[in-house]
C-alpha cells in the first residue's frame, strides 16, 4: 500500500477542500449513534470510542498474527507546533482532528484529503499553563464542536466549517482556558475548563446544542455556605482551583455522568487551605440533565503534590465479594488503581499500580490515602524523592484503554519522582498561582522510564507490564483482534499482544507520540490512527535525510 502524505501545502488543500466539502453528504449523528459509539466499525464518534471510555474496538482484521504487516497507509501533517494530543473523531468516512492552537481539520478517513480546516484565532495576552494542544472535539446532528483556549466553545457545519454558533465559557484573563474534547448527551455538550494553575474556581458545564445556551453549570468548589465549603480554611475556597480538563464517562443506563476534577490551588503549598479541599482530586457522578450532584468520591484530600484526579475514567462490570457490580475505575496519578460502584460512589477496592510509590504508605478501608508526612513539598526541595512525581503515573494527557474481552486495563504510566518545593504563595489575578513546584525530577538525572501495564479488573494484580528507557507519553488503543496499540517517547509506534505484553510490530514515526489512537473500518480496510507530535517524520521513510523534520504528523496504518 503506498505512503499518501497529505495537508503540506495549505493553500492547495484548502481548494481542494472546498471542493470535496461541497460533494459530501453527511448523515445527522443522532443520539441513538452516540450511544452505540463504535459498535460500528465505521465509527469512532466519542473521545474514547464509547460512553464506558473503553477505547477499545471490536474490530478484527488486525491480529496478532498479521499486526507485523501493518504499514502507513496515509500521513496528515497539519503544519503545527506543540503538543499533538488529539483522539481523532470518525463519522460517515471523515476524520475530525485538532492541532495545538485551536487548529481543527476535516479529512477524508480513507486517503487523508483535507475537506477543511479552521484556525481559532486568539488574543495576544492569552495565558497558558500547560501547553497550547487541543485534545479533540464531540460530533452530534450535522456540527462538530470544539473548545479553545481562551476558553470559547464553537459549533461548526461537519460538512463545510462553517461557524453555527461561537460562545464565551469564562473571561481567559482570568486563567479559563479548555483543552478537553466536548462530550454530548442527547442534546446537550457537556465541557469543563482548565486553569486550576490560576486559582480560577472550576466547573463543569452544559449547553444546548442548537444554539450553545447555557443550560446548568456545577462548580468544583462549593462556595461559603454550601457543603463541603468547610474543607477549606477560611476564604481559601474562592481561590481553589478544581479545573475539569478531561473528557468525562456516561453510563446511560444508570443516567449518569462522571467528571474527573483537577487539583487545589495552590499546587504544592496548602498551608492555607487547611481541610480536606472538596470537590478538588475527585471524581463527581451528575445528573446530566440538571448538573446535580448524585455522589463523589475524592482521591487525594488536601492534595500537596499535585496528583490531580483528571485522568481517564472507564466502566466496567466486574466482581466484588464474588457478586457482580456495576464499577467506575480510574488509575489515579497518584499511583493508585480504584475501583468504584458505579452506581453510589462507594469504594470497592483500591491497588498500587506503579512500580514507584513513597508518597503514602497505603488507602484506608474507605479508600482515603494514609499519607507519609516524610514525603511532603519542602522549601529548597524535598531531600529525597516522592514518588511518583507530579507527571504521576498515568497522565490525563494520555488515556488508558479497556478490554472487555480480556477484564484487563492497559495503562501507560510516567515512573518518575520529584523533590517537590513549597513556596510562597500569592493570587495575583491570571498569573500562576503555584506555591511551589515539582522541583528536580528523575528525569533530569535519568532514573525515570515509562511502563505500559496490563491490569486486572477484578484484583486489580498487574499482569505483564512493558518497561521503556523514556516516559510513555501516548494513550492506549485495546482491540478484539488481540492487540494494544501504543506509542513511546523514543518515537515509537508500538503493538502488543494484549494477553502477554510481548512486542509484535512498532513503526518509527520521527516523533514522540502524545495523543490517542483510534481504530476504524471504511470500505472493509482496518485503519489505525495515530497523531504523533513533539518532533518530526524521519524523512527517510521517504528515501531522503534522516535528519530532516516535518513537524506533527498524524500517521494512520493499514495491512497492505
């Protein structure tokens, strides 16, 4: 199968985009499609595949006996710097993918043609803690919906780009900004902000989908008089962060939405905001029609360290004391494994998951970390290394993907620590509001590496676990064929077997991938996605200079 390279020359692609764009019937993505998620094989219509998040696919093409014929198929470059952290979205064979900067590109899914592009342009004085990416956008009806970084949230036509409506979340000057995918629920796009950096007070939203009215919001942190205000000491609370920068879990059965909450603020000084620090590090369960809040369950009170509880969420039917359960299961950055019931909140089980764990010396019967108070910020640095550090374990920038075949999780985790400093902390208002920071890294020193594992759902016991020289920093895709798709900081496109762990192809892209892979059929050919940023294409792939760089690319594989 020959190499397609696609999206070089913008000026080209847009012509041809408009063309292709005015030929394309699009059918309406309705709410029965979203719930189906990918169960088409067509399709990948939400973040993570399916409302579970699972990021699994049942297709089978792709096995572990052919993956080692996997080659690129076609390759987009959007002509972007910064981080390319998107989970592409598929819908009527073509691809929705974001770039850093609030770059959003509509391309045909089987050859990598560009249909359109749109560039959010931004103010000047926009501030931005973590990194200008974009981690992709929801589809519904005939829009695509995508959220930008000073914090507006904009419809677009699928079929031309068109703007249908463009609204403002919160004033960026004051640290708002939104990286996350959008989620739909029938008619509503649900969104939550970053900024938790900022002291911003977070929240998650929703909005009509036909107009972009605000219809509910939920504050992360309870204002004065309203439960839970009393985990924070003195006015602390109008200042305590609790960003929502991940794309949440839906079970539609049980009629509920799950959203993960970020950090406090100040990060690594919490001298004062004394108290527990609700609804910071927790995970809070929705009604998704009125935002009401049904239960939480916090991960990390009183978070020093900067743990956040923003990482992937899944649901899962496993066994707890050998009955059935409905179970929510996050591995949280803070190294631990927890399983939930879905349906109330309650803690069922809790387990290391990283090789490298200080911080704490164990969870309680309720699930609440016993911390160790050895391993706390220090002004100057820690003298010793808590572990893990502020990357965690597993990073909400790259997500962890499930299998219902195997009851196994597939978690790529960061194994680095960090001698956390505390410092002085002052709000000024839309400058960092950090007390500190993660201080000397592993990495800095080479004691850090990355590991992929698999994880029992039902015991929560690794089962293999893959060890890489670098930090892993790209998701996981789980398939039915057998095979976990990855990626390695070392540049690496990987596949494993999903059983063992054992490699069986990987394909140099030229640059570290951080975003999440999707799989896909059209026209009875397997794709697999991958964006890949941070770097270039090794230009020998085209028989020229090794050294020469072409930016992000998106590389999407087929068997030939």
């Amino acid at each position: 199968m020959a190499l397609k390279l696609q999206g070089l020359l913008f000026c080209v692609g847009l012509q041809v985009g408009a063309a292709l764009a005015a030929e394309t019937a699009l059918n309406p993505v309705t709410p029965a499609m979203l719930t189906e998620g990918n169960a088409n094989p067509a399709t990948w219509p939400l973040y993570g595949g399916n409302y579970a998040n699972w990021r699994y696919s049942t297709l089978t093409d792709i096995t572990r006996k052919n993956v080692s014929r996997l080659r690129p198929a076609w390759l987009f470059q959007p002509g972007v710097v910064g981080q390319f952290e998107a989970s592409p979205t598929v819908v009527d064979g073509v691809m929705y993918v974001t770039a850093a900067y609030n770059n959003l590109f509509s391309l045909n899914a089987a050859t990598g043609e560009m249909l359109w592009h749109y560039t959010h342009k931004m103010p000047n004085d926009i501030q931005i803690c973590c990194g200008p990416s974009n981690r992709g956008v929801a589809v519904t009806g005939n829009m695509v919906i995508m959220g930008t970084l000073d914090a507006h949230l904009i419809a677009f036509d699928r079929a031309t780009g068109k703007v249908l409506w463009n609204i403002t979340i919160e004033d960026y000057r004051r640290g708002y900004s939104v990286t996350a995918a959008p989620l739909v629920i029938d008619d509503k796009v649900i969104i939550g902000p970053a900024g938790g950096e900022y002291g911003v007070r977070g929240f998650i939203d929703a909005y009509a989908v036909g107009t972009g009215k605000r219809l509910w919001r939920r504050y992360t942190i309870p204002a004065k008089g309203e439960k839970g205000a009393e985990t924070w000491a003195g006015d602390s609370y109008k200042t305590g962060g609790g960003p929502a920068w991940t794309t949440g879990t839906y079970d539609p059965a049980l009629r509920l939405l799950y959203w993960a909450v970020g950090n406090p603020s100040p990060d690594w000084n919490g001298d004062a905001r004394e108290g527990d620090n609700l609804y910071a590090d927790s995970v809070l369960a929705l009604d998704p029609d009125t935002g009401e809040l049904k239960w939480h369950f916090q991960f990390t009170p009183h978070d020093v360290w900067d743990f956040d509880g923003n990482t992937g969420m899944f649901l899962v039917d496993t066994l707890f004391d050998g009955k059935p359960v409905r179970a929510l299961a996050q591995p949280n950055r803070n190294g631990y494994l927890y399983v939930l019931d879905a349906r109330t909140g309650k803690f069922l089980r809790g387990t290391q998951y990283t090789e490298k764990l200080n911080w704490a010396t164990g969870l309680d019967a309720n699930g609440r970390p016993i911390p160790n108070p050895k391993f706390v910020p220090m002004p100057n640095g820690n003298p010793e290394f808590i572990c893990p550090g502020t990357g965690g374990g597993q990073n909400g920038a790259f997500t962890a993907a499930y299998s219902p075949q195997t009851k196994m999780a597939y978690v790529p985790m960061m194994e680095s620590c960090a001698k956390a400093e505390k410092q002085t902390a002052v709000f000024v208002n839309n400058t960092p509001f950090w007390g500190g920071g993660p201080g000397e890294t592993e990495g800095m020193v080479g004691t850090a590496y990355g590991r992929l594992a698999a994880l029992d759902m039902t015991t929560g016991k690794t089962i293999w676990s893959r060890r890489d020289p670098w930090p892993v920093m790209s998701g996981t895709l789980a398939t039915a064929g057998g095979v976990v798709f990855s990626g390695t900081q070392s540049g690496l496109a990987i596949a494993l077997d999903d059983t063992t762990g054992e490699e069986l192809w990987h394909f140099q892209t030229g640059g570290i991938p951080r975003g999440q892979p999707i799989t896909y059929q059209l026209a009875g050919v397997q794709y697999v996605a991958m964006p890949t940023g941070g770097g270039g294409l090794l230009a020998s792939l085209f028989g020229q200079n090794p050294q020469m760089t072409l930016g992000n690319s998106l590389v999407v594989f087929a068997l030939p």
